[in-house]
C-alpha cells in the first residue's frame, strides 16, 4: 500500500519525546507530595538540570527551556505532573 506509515519499532521510537530534564528519572515522584524534603530529593535527582515548582494559579514565564523540569503541583499538594520545558 503506498503512501502507508511503517508499523512496529521504528514508529514507536519517532513517537518518543527526548528526555532532556531527567524526566525519566523524576517521573516516579508524581502523586507524592510537595514537602521540603521530595523538593529536595527531585532537585537532587534532576541535577544538573534547573527545576521549576509551578502551584495553582501561580503565574510563569512562557519562556521554553528543554532542560528544566517544570513539576506542577495541584491544590492538595501533590506532584500532579512532570514535564520538560
């Protein structure tokens, strides 16, 4: 079939972002809650890379850095999501 997208390993690899924040080494603090010391622990972690702790409402710069750990928080506290930007 022409004009057909290739199947199988190769697909899934484009698919796949670049992690460039440490994000898969960080991931594993999601749902765990904001306190001093998984601050301190995710920063640790992350290193080299700088890390941003974004709360509700809490307003931010719309600059992208592929390196930074953005880690946003939700209302109760919690690591609710990690991404790179």
């Amino acid at each position: 079939m022409l004009g057909a997208l290739p199947s199988g390993p190769l697909q899934a690899q484009a698919a796949a972002p670049a992690d460039t924040c440490s994000l898969t080494l960080t991931a594993r603090f999601v749902g765990a809650r904001a306190v001093p010391q998984v601050r301190g622990t995710v920063h640790q972690v992350a290193r080299p890379h700088p890390v941003r702790w974004i709360a509700p409402g809490q307003a931010i710069t719309l600059d992208q850095n592929p390196e930074r750990l953005n880690v946003i928080v939700d209302e109760t506290g919690r690591i609710a999501v990690m991404r790179c930007g």
